[in-house]
C-alpha cells in the first residue's frame, strides 16, 4: 500500500456536512405555477434540456465522465447496493467523508463509487463508466486485423472488479510510476508476488500523477476500510 504522508489540511468533520434536507422550504423562494408563463417548464414541442448532460460526454468506445462531482448524483450514476454488505459499509457518508480526506476529491469519489457498488464502474485513468460483464471496446485498434474486439483476459475481468481499471492500457496509466508492477494486474494485495510487492513498496518515478498510483495501489488492499480509517485517524493522506 501506498505510504501516508503528512498533510498540512484540516480534516472535515463528517458530521459537519450542511444538510439539503428541506432545502424546497426556502422562504425567499416562492413556489411557481406550473401553468403560468414564468415558469421553468420549456413551451410545448421544445425538446427538454438534461441538467445531468454536463457531467459526461460520449466517445467512439464508450461515455466518459467529465465532473466525476455532478456524475455520482446524477441519473447516469448507479445507486449503492444497499443489498450487498460490504457495499453498503463503503456507501456510509462518514466512510465516503474518510476516503475524500486521505485521496484528491475526483480519485477519492470513484475509489468510493466503485466500492459502494456491486458491479458499477468508473475507471479512474479514462473516465469510462460500465458494469462488469460489459463488452467494452479497446482503445485502440488492431492495425493488422482492424479488430475491435476487447482484450480477452481472465486478469481484465478482475481489474474490473477490483479497481475498475477498463483495460491493461488503462492499469499501464494508473502504474505508471512504478515500472514493472504488470504482475498486480487482476490481483489482490496478498496474490502479488514478491518482485511486484518490491516494486508498489518502493519509493516509484515521484512523478505527479494526482493521486492515480495510489489509487491503484489502495484499491487492491483487503483490508481497505481498516487503512483509510488509521490514516484518517491519523490525519495522514496517501498521496
């Protein structure tokens, strides 16, 4: 795992987080007639415009998103699994509020989306959002044969899960910083070998990447929760 560093912040408080609870009650703001000219609805036959559109934009081989911030609570964006325990643990607002403290706010919110998820992603390094078990398109394209086709690996399909890395091009990105980690490719902590564990343990390129190497390295921990809650504790950041 990444090593914590000191970090001259002040930690926010979950609990002191306004709440938008009510927020519809605001006294200088008086309610519109739906039916009266002033109001917000578009005239009749004038296509709607999709408040949650800005947030995301869509490419040759798959959306992206764009403000990782308007993407979680938008329509686009899957609910928590409620359902699933370790989901739910991660979905907690003090658990969210502990990640945004020890990771730069866009890496900290996918890290605590794709925990919070059962199968929903969004890979940190190309800001592609899918499921796993979807068939997604490679970035680039075979010269050779023309092929489309994903890169089929058994170590893709776990990165998915994993970290919601997309792709082997994409973990090349997130890795970049560290030279020759392939071997944590698709693998818990504990499944990486020695040479590997070296590697991710070692001091890296010290190249600025916003946090993605630490994303990378974090996100494989099994015992995630119980990291990010020491290091917050502590008043440390892993970047």
């Amino acid at each position: 795992m990444p090593k914590p560093k000191h970090k001259n912040r002040k930690k926010n408080s979950p609990a002191a987080i306004p709440s938008v609870a009510g927020s519809s009650s605001d006294p200088q703001k008086p309610e519109r007639n739906p039916s009266s000219p002033s109001s917000s609805q578009p005239p009749e036959g004038q296509d709607v415009p999709d408040p949650d559109a800005s947030c995301i934009e869509n490419r040759w081989n798959g959306p992206r998103v764009i403000d990782v911030s308007a993407f979680v609570s938008s329509q686009y964006a899957a609910a928590p699994d409620m359902e699933d325990v370790n989901c739910a643990v991660y979905a907690a607002p003090e658990v969210r509020e502990m990640i945004l403290n020890v990771l730069p706010k866009e890496n900290a919110l996918i890290l605590w989306y794709n925990k919070s998820r059962k199968s929903a992603r969004i890979c940190p390094a190309c800001r592609r959002f899918y499921a796993v078990g979807d068939i997604l398109l490679p970035h680039l394209v075979d010269d050779q044969s023309g092929s489309r086709a994903e890169y089929v690996d058994p170590r893709n399909v776990r990165e998915k899960r994993i970290s919601g890395l997309c792709s082997l091009m994409c973990f090349g990105i997130a890795s970049y910083n560290w030279p020759g980690s392939i071997g944590a490719w698709g693998k818990w902590s504990s499944e990486i070998d020695a040479r590997t564990q070296a590697i991710l343990l070692g001091p890296g390129a010290n190249i600025a990447d916003d946090g993605m190497g630490a994303f990378m390295k974090i996100s494989r921990t099994e015992d995630l929760l119980d990291v990010i809650s020491a290091v917050y504790r502590a008043g440390l950041a892993l970047y």
